[in-house]
C-alpha cells in the first residue's frame, strides 16, 4: 500500500478513504480520480495494484464496487468504479462551499463538461492508439500521425478552441480540464502541431500542483523499478 495522502487543509486524521490505482501509472481514468480528489483536498490513502489484476484482487474490487477494475474510490461503505462515477460522487458528497468546486457552478457549463469527458472516452480511437498515455507519462512517439489520427488529432483541436471560447473569464478549474489537457498533452507530447492556445491551456493545467502529484507518483515508481520517465512537456 502506497503511504496515505493528506491533502493540504485537512485535519490529518487517518483518512476512512482509498483509492485504487494501477501499479504502471498511464491510466487516464485513474488520473482522473486521483485529480478530483487532490482537487477536492480529501486526504486518502493510495493502493497500487498490478496489472493484470490478481484474481483475488479483481474480486474483492468486484465484491466492492460491482465491477473489478481500475480506478476504484472506496469512501466509508461506499465503493464505485468508473472514473466519472468517482468524480460526480465526489463533487455531490463533498460540495462547496465546504470543498474546492470540480464541476462548474452554471448548468449548461457542467453540462458542457459532461458532454466533453464522455466524448474523450468514447472517441478519438486513431489518435489514441498513435499517441497513447504512455506517450503522455513516458517517453513520446516518433511516428508520424496516420490521416485517420491527424482528423482526430484537428477534431480534438476545434473541440478544445470551442471550449475555451465558450469559457467564462472568470471560469476556476473543472475536472473536465484535466481530460482535456490529457488528451491534448498526447500531441505535445510528441511534438505535434498545436495551436499556441491550446498548448498553452494543457500546459496550464499540467502545472497544477494536483496533477503534478499523478507526475510525481509516477516518477517515484519509475524510479523504484529502475525504468527512466519523462513527464515534462517539450520546451
């Protein structure tokens, strides 16, 4: 078991919270939970789990959260799995004012938000398999873009543009923002064109201390398995 996490303004009692990861560190749905809990400043502990899962270890995730993989948010009596179940769990069950908010505060925005992280699991298929996470969290691709993944690739592009124009000036981080950057980050990666303004939004996101905390776990296991890894964008 991974030593717990105490998120900066909590009391540091032991936390009655864990989330279940995946030991190789290049799962973006389990970034995504890890994210929305940092975000929301709940401290946890972290369990680390080989993949494959171990028999016993996918059923006791079944037994728990009816379906046995990765991510799994254990809460008290409470087990889901689904990254997006995780972070909609937690932004009702820990709402503002008394927890950071992930979701936006206005109807059609977290509706926006939804439509986005729903669409970046079910699509895209030809750019993630020619930039996948491990491209991302670890070293990048040389290969040029296939034409299916170079339209996926501008797909992504126009979708990114729209939702930053539609974003209100004011706008705070949602959860949404780190699945996008992810997937953008699967072009800057590896060094594909992207417009400075949407660069500039990954890279933003990227540098938040909440997901500079995925990096550095996944550093320190790279590390402790003697494998290099690069998690910095190009300059």
């Amino acid at each position: 078991m991974h030593p717990t996490h105490v998120a900066p303004g909590s009391t540091g009692a032991p936390p009655d919270r864990t989330l279940y990861a995946e030991a190789g560190w290049i799962s973006p749905w389990v970034f995504h939970a890890l994210v929305a809990l940092e975000e929301k400043l709940l401290p946890y502990r972290l369990e680390v789990l080989p993949l494959p899962l171990p028999p016993a270890a996918r059923d006791g995730l079944e037994a728990a959260a009816v379906l046995g993989k990765v991510p799994v948010l254990v809460d008290g009596p409470l087990a889901f799995s689904e990254s997006l179940a995780i972070s909609e769990y937690l932004a009702e069950r820990y709402p503002t004012p008394d927890h950071p908010r992930i979701f936006p505060a206005d109807l059609g925005h977290r509706a926006r938000a939804r439509q986005v992280m729903s669409w970046l699991r079910t699509d895209l298929h030809a750019l993630r398999e020619a930039r996948p996470t491990t491209a991302v969290f670890g070293p990048p691709v040389a290969t040029p873009l296939s034409p299916a993944a170079m339209a996926d690739a501008s797909t992504l592009i126009r979708v990114a543009q729209r939702v930053l124009a539609e974003r209100p000036a004011d706008a705070g981080f949602c959860i949404a923002d780190a699945d996008l950057a992810l997937a953008v980050m699967r072009l800057v990666r590896s060094g594909d064109p992207v417009p400075a303004d949407v660069r500039g939004f990954a890279e933003a996101v990227w540098a938040r201390p909440t997901v500079q905390v995925f990096l550095r776990l996944r550093a320190q296991a790279e590390a402790a398995a003697g494998r290099p890894g690069s998690t910095a964008p190009p300059g």
